[in-house]
C-alpha cells in the first residue's frame, strides 16, 4: 500500500472531532476559512452563499466543518484515507450535513469528480505528495476563473527542528510507525536537553499532544517544506497565479522593525518576494505558510491589492479585521490593537485618519474626510504609507470597488 495511505489508514489526523456543534460553540477557529477570509479571497465580491466547495485532503474532520459552517455551500471532501472519511461520515450522519458528499479519490484524480469549484482547501495535504505541483495543477484544473484555492504548507526554516527529529528517528530505522516506535518518540523527546530547538517550536505546535499528530511530525514517510521563495515557485509551476498570504503581518517588517531603522528601509528597496523571503530568514519561526492563489486568467482588477495604482486610493475600502482604537490616556498614545495581530500606536494625525474608516469610505475619501491640517500631497503620501501598514499588520484588508 501507498506508504502515506497507510499512515493515514491507522493514524487518522487531525484528532477525530465528536460533536462539531459544541466545536463551533467552543469557538475554534479555522485558519483561511472562505467566509471568515472572503475579503481577503474576494476583495471586489466578498464572500458568497452558496458556492461550490472542494476541500482536498479532507482528513477526519475538515469536509463537515465545512458543511456545517457553510450551510448554503455545497461542499465535497475527498481523501485517500477510508478511516478519515469514515469519521466525516459519521459527522454528516450526526449533524444531518445534506450539503457535503465525501469521495475517496487521490486528488491528483480529482477532474474524475466531473466538478468545478469556487473555493478549495487544501489545508497540510499538497507537501505529502509525490509530486505536489501536479497536486496542484490537478486542483488548479477544477477551479472557476473567479475562483481560489486556499493552501497551507509546512515552512522549511520553522520546522527545522521537526526534520532534525524525523532524521534522528530515521537513523534509529524507526520507520514503521507502530505504537513502539510512538512509544519511543515520546520517550525521546522527555530525554532531549533543555537547549534543543524543538522545545520552542513544541510550545506552538497542538501536534504534540495525541499520538497521530506525533506520527504525523516525526514518523512522516513523505513531506516536504517550502521556503517563501519555493513556495512561489511552487505555485508558478504549477501554472498558477500567486495572490495574498492570508495573514501578511509575518511577511513584512511593520509592527517588527520601526520605519526609521535602517533594516526597514533596506528592506523596502526589495521587490516583494524578496521582501517576504527576508522577513522569513529575519522571523525564523515560520512553520507554515498559509495562502491563496487563483488562476492566472481572472481579472487582476478584482482581486490585486497594489498600493503603486494611481487609481488604488478611489477603489480601496478599508475594512476593519478585528481591531479597534484605544483612544490616548493616562501618558499612553493611543493604539490600534486586535487579535494576534502587533499593536500600532498612531500620533494624533493618523488617530484623525483612522477614525474615519467605516467599512463604506475609501482611502481617498478616509484621508479627505480627516480633520487634518496636512497639504494634500503630504497627506497623500503618508495616509497612503499608513494604510499600507495597517494591511501589512493584518489590522484591515480592503475591498475593491469597480475601477471607473
Ligand atoms: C495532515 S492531514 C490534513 C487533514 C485536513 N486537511 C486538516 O487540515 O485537518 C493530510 C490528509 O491528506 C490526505 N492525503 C494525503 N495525500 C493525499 C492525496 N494524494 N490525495 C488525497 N488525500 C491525500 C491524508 O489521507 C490525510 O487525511
């Protein structure tokens, strides 16, 4: 049998969910959902009920998460692991998911689905292929122009210490994955000195904590990482278009690096790969790379969010992610704060700026609507500067209005 068919036969991943409705309730959060990141997918359309929904590499859990957080959505998960899609069927027996169909298929084989779809996941699945970029061009294959696939890939430089353990237990010839070789990664790991790298990356990884996902880290037979310039590789080769990182705070130095450092300002000479690749080697601790492409044919108009367009500032809204202004008090400037995003505090004259963004007004009409006394070229450049940060720090993602 296929060495990862076999994994994901006897260790299902992630941990089998039993209820999805105290899951939900229990506010789980799922990193690049379509509707919770459907500006950032869609920025001219935003979100839309019913589309059609591939989740590939479904695992035990993913398709009916989907089916249930997406009612009107017609979902389909496929996997190659019959025991993973036996627990979502057991999700949408329990939770009555009429708007899931599961199909065990390789997704290599996906076109045979006969379907096209508006959004796909591909959430930990493409670096266990044989060879991921014809995973991808197969899903590529069954996506609408207007479409986007959502990928999440492990990151080579974070996950170094993961690949100095499967080498360590490859050496030791444990290559079985039986509950003895589990046994003894578990014992290894309490025996490892309190310097070695894996103790960081283990205070962030939820892997650590059932047997499967130890399997899945340590005992894995085929998986591969990327580096931000191998992942932008992989997506061209795939002939596809690169469009966002879903969280694009990690990727660039605002809310890291103060504007007046010299590294902030060698680092914005670079073009935005670069740019991107330098915050990984300058972060280190990049263990994944969430993102999202599309075809190279859709309209870059509605998806492209390009602060250099002279006509950005007239179509961009900006739209509020999860934060807010703590206004200045007690000798504190006032900040801009939301969730596991940096905080950024703001001198009065971006205060103005920033409390004219209502989910309605573009950054041209934010910047001409504020109480400031700044000449408009000026103001253009440093509201637009200060836009870009709040993008670049994941506080707003903006959506596209029709360019005129
Ligand atoms: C690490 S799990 C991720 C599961 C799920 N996407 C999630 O994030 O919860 C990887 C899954 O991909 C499936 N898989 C691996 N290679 C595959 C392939 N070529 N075609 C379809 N599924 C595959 C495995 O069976 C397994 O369920």
């Amino acid at each position: 049998m296929d060495k990862v068919k076999a994994q994901y036969e006897r260790w299902i991943y992630p941990e089998p969910i039993e209820d999805l409705e105290a899951w939900i309730a229990g506010g789980a959060f799922s990193i690049g959902d379509a509707k919770h990141c459907g500006d950032i997918f869609w920025p001219a359309t935003g979100y839309r009920e019913g589309m059609n929904i591939l989740v590939a590499g479904c695992g035990a859990n993913q398709a009916a998460r989907y089916a249930m957080q997406h009612p009107t959505a017609k979902v389909a998960g496929i996997d190659l692991s019959e025991a993973s899609l036996a627990h979502e069927e057991k999700l949408k027996a329990k939770h009555g998911l009429e708007n899931l169909t599961l199909h065990r298929m390789r997704l290599e084989e996906v076109a045979e689905l006969g379907q096209t779809f508006d959004f796909i996941a591909s959430s930990g699945v493409l670096h266990h292929l044989p060879d991921p970029v014809a995973g991808l061009k197969a899903l590529g294959g069954v996506l609408d122009r207007d479409g986007v696939i959502f990928i999440m890939v492990y990151g080579r430089y974070g996950r170094a210490p993961v690949y100095m353990m499967q080498d360590l237990f490859r050496t030791l010839g444990m290559t079985t994955q039986t509950e003895e070789d589990v046994a003894l990664v578990k014992a290894t790991i309490q025996l490892l000195p309190k310097e070695h790298p894996l103790h960081t990356y283990a205070k962030r990884s939820s892997d650590m904590k059932f047997d499967a996902g130890l399997v899945d880290l340590f005992l894995h037979q085929q998986d591969r990482p990327y580096s931000v310039p191998e992942a932008l590789d992989f997506v061209h080769d795939a002939g596809l278009a690169f469009q966002s990182w879903v969280e694009p705070m990690y990727y660039n130095p605002d809310g890291h690096v103060p504007e007046n450092h010299p590294l902030y300002q060698r680092l914005e000479k670079l073009s935005d790969a670069e740019r991107w690749a330098a915050m990984e080697l300058f972060g280190g601790f990049h263990a994944r790379h969430d993102f999202c492409v599309c075809r190279t044919d859709r309209a870059l108009d509605s998806y492209q969010i390009d602060f250099t367009r002279p006509d950005f500032p007239d179509r961009a809204v900006p739209i509020l992610r999860t934060s807010s202004l703590a206004p200045a008090g007690d000798g504190k400037p006032a900040t801009v704060t939301g969730t596991r995003v940096p905080p950024l505090t703001l001198p009065p004259p971006l205060v103005a700026i920033f409390r004219q963004i209502d989910g309605s007004r573009t950054i041209g009409e934010c910047l001409q609507a504020a109480p400031v006394n700044i000449a408009p070229e000026a103001l253009r450049h440093h509201g637009l500067r200060f836009f870009r940060s709040l993008w670049r720090t994941g506080h707003v993602t903006f959506r596209l209005k029709e360019s005129s």
